[in-house]
C-alpha cells in the first residue's frame, strides 16, 4: 500500500517540494539582507527619534513582497485540501478502481490509513516548512508594519507561525471527507473550497477575538493613536476642532484593536475608529487658537487630554501571539480528528 501510494502521489510530491524549494531559496538569499537592512535602520533612526519615518519608508519599500508571501502561506491549505483532498477518493469512484482495490486483501480501513497518513504528513510538512519560512523572513516587516498589517492581525495572524500547520491537516482531511460524501471530483472540490474558505472567516471574526478575554483600556491622545485631527476655521479665526482615531494603541505595538472608540469627558461614545467627531475645544483662545498653531499641534492635543478626551480600546496584545497559535492549531486539530473519525467509519459502513 505504501508503494502504490507513493506510485500514485509522487508526482504532486515532486510539484510542491520544487515550488517550495524555490520559495525557500528566495528567503533564504534575501532575509539576511532585509534583516541587516533593518538593523542599520534602527540605529540610524533612534539617536534622532525618527523610526517612525523609517519604518514607514522601510514597510512601503517591501510591501509587494510581504503580501505576496502571506497570500503562499494561505493559499497552500486551500491547494492542499483542492488538489490532494477532495480527489483522494472521487479519483477511486469515478474510474470504478474502488470496485477491485477494495475487494482485495487490503482493507478499505487500511487502505485509507496509509493513504490518510502518506498524504497528510506531506501536506503538515510543506506548511510547516511555509509558514516557518515565512515568518522568519517577515520578521523585520511585521516589526515596522502599520497596524492595520500588524502581526496579531487576521490576515498576518493566519500567514505565521504554525497555524498553517493546522489549516493545512484540516484542509486535507476535510476534502476527504466532503470526497466521501458527494462522490464526484468537481462538486467535491467545489464544496471544500467552500467550507473551507467559510471557517477560514468565521475563526478570526467570530471566534479567535474571545479564545483569551481581550483587555479594554483607556489611552490618552496622541500621535500613536490619532488618525487626523485639525480644526476648520472660519472667518474670525475660529471653529470646530475635529478628530479620527486609527486603529493603534500607546505602548502596545502590534496589538490587534477589535474595537477604538473616542469617548468624551463624560465616558460617552462620540466615535469610532476611522470616522471623524467635532470636539468641545476652544479655537480662539488658548492652546488651541490661531496664535499657538506656530508650536505645532502638542499643545492642542495636550489641552484635548486635559478637558478629558479619551481612546477606549479594546484589544488583543502582542503577547499573545504564540498562545493564541497555539490555542487556534489545537481547535483544528480537534476538527481534523473528528473528520478523520468519519472518514473511516463512512468508508466501512456507508460507502459502497
């Protein structure tokens, strides 16, 4: 059984072990150089206080290659469960191979453990070998990326780590699975990429926010969590005083912000993150007025954290990374086991 697996497999073998070799290679000869790039970024740009400016020149400079390693990383669990899941036993159905392999001295349940177990170990392998890879060669990037691409974000999140290890077992034995059950290659291909994708979303919308209680705070305004603020002055020099908060908190870097809400000296939600709210500030006199705008914008914001104008967060830290994969890679775990459970029971007792 181990010969014709492999007889039969080695071919898809052959296809993803020369694109991750290449892959591979690619971040093997350029990480080291983007590495020592950052590096010598941040000690140019710490004596002076400017990393803020580095790190975006330094993220916009890469980020066609960031995306494009992360869309690899995702896309291999859905290929996995497509290409090797989804025809592991359509391709017996369709051919009416089943009819002569089955009736053998092999049985069915044998037949699928050594299948389930050949395929599956080289799937777990090839993410593996990804997502490490990838996560290695990221490092600097998800060090100076802007919050909305910020590790503990979904899309990153779901890009790093051993997490693909888990979505690519889980992709695998699900197209199994859904083989079984709908007995035709195409629908079966069709309704695997469906499923998946489905609880690919549902996991970091409705799921992954409460596997640890998420912390809510309140910050002060500043630059690390305003969006835009500025004030719109009228004729005699004055007028409203406006505000968006980004989706960032102070000292928290790379956290994951479920929700940033600007909240007025009462404790009143007046906005949420990205949308714009009129402040109770004067503009004519004060630190707000015309005649302070030649000291920068410090002193008005200064004055805004005084009247009590707040950012209420509540989000994920970036100490949570590792827990959190290793929390998300043990629910699809579960749910491979489960699915293989059912695989063999459907393929003694149902599948004919």
């Amino acid at each position: 059984m181990i010969w014709l697996t492999w007889r039969q497999f080695r071919g898809s073998a052959a296809m993803m072990a020369a694109v991750l070799a290449i892959l591979t290679a690619a971040l093997a000869l350029t990480g080291p150089g983007l590495a020592s790039r950052y590096s010598s970024g941040i000690a140019d740009c710490t004596p002076d206080n400017t990393c803020d400016q580095f790190f975006d020149r330094f993220f916009d400079e890469y980020q066609t290659p960031f995306m494009a390693v992360i869309l690899v990383v995702l896309l291999l669990p859905a290929l996995v469960g497509l290409f090797w899941g989804a025809p592991l036993i359509t391709r017996e159905l369709d051919a009416g191979t089943h009819l002569l392999v089955w009736n053998q001295s092999v049985t069915r349940g044998r037949w699928l453990a050594v299948k389930l177990g050949l395929t599956g170990l080289t799937a777990v392998a090839a993410a593996c070998l990804c997502g490490l890879a990838v996560t290695w060669w990221s490092d600097p990037l998800d060090k100076s990326a802007a919050p909305d691409w910020a590790l503990m974000t979904p899309l990153v999140f779901s890009a790093r780590g051993i997490a693909p290890i888990g979505y690519a077992a889980f992709a695998f034995v699900l197209g199994v699975t859904v083989g079984m059950l709908v007995r035709r290659t195409l629908p079966a291909m069709a309704l695997t990429l469906a499923v998946f994708a489905a609880i690919q979303l549902a996991m970091p919308l409705l799921v992954r926010p409460h596997l640890i209680p998420p912390v809510t705070s309140t910050f002060e305004l500043g630059r690390v969590n305003v969006d835009n603020f500025g004030i719109s002055r009228d004729a005699n020099g004055g007028g409203p005083a406006h505000l968006a908060l980004d989706s960032a908190v102070p000292g928290h870097a790379g956290a994951w912000v479920l929700s940033s809400n600007l909240v007025d000296p009462s404790g009143r939600t007046i906005a949420g993150s990205g949308e714009e709210a009129d402040l109770q500030v004067s503009t004519t006199s004060g630190p707000c007025a015309p005649s302070a705008a030649a000291g920068g914008g410090d002193a008005c914001m200064a004055e805004i954290n005084r009247l009590g104008y707040r950012q209420q967060a509540t989000y994920q830290p970036l100490e949570r990374f590792w827990p959190f994969q290793w929390i998300e890679i043990g629910i699809y775990t579960l749910l491979t086991l489960g699915f293989t459970w059912l695989s063999f029971w459907w393929i003694r007792r149902r599948l004919a």
